[in-house]
C-alpha cells in the first residue's frame, strides 16, 4: 500500500510541474479580413449590425450563422476591435 501511495505522488508532481512550467504565447492579430461580414445600420434605434458569413456574402451559397450588434457609444465598424499589447 505505501508504495502505490509514493507512485501516486509522483505522477501527481510530475503532472503539477508539467502545468506549471508551460508557457503559452499567442501570435499577434494586426487586423481582421473583413469579406466575410456584411455591416449594414443604423437601424431606427442607433444600432448596427454586422452579419458574419462562411464565405463572401455575394456568394449564393453563403450562409450566417450570426452577427455583432452594436451603437457607436460601444464601437465602431464592425463592431470589434483589435488590440494588441493591451495591459492586463
């Protein structure tokens, strides 16, 4: 029994120090392709829209599957922001 309790420990350490000593970096976003939404507004309230597709929205077969709403008090076309380096 207590050897089965020291092999748990250890694989228990082994997979704590895995976690830990990871680090994880993310590429840099300089912009977003923007053929594939469709922004259209204001609409009688203010709000905007942009229409997100699978591929360019003159295409036929085009299809959505949602979109970003949103005033100009929150931001601007089309409604998302890229932002690199922010502070955390």
């Amino acid at each position: 029994m207590k050897r089965s309790k020291s092999i748990l420990y250890s694989s228990l350490a082994l997979a704590v120090a895995g976690l830990s000593s990871g680090t994880a970096s993310a590429a840099q976003i300089t912009g977003w392709n923007l053929d594939n939404v469709l922004v259209s507004g204001p609409d009688s309230d203010g709000v905007y829209y942009s229409d997100v597709y699978d591929k360019a929205p003159v295409d036929s077969a085009a299809s959505t599957n949602g979109y970003i709403k949103y005033d100009l008090v929150e931001g601007a076309e089309p409604g998302l922001k890229v932002v690199n380096d922010a502070p955390l």
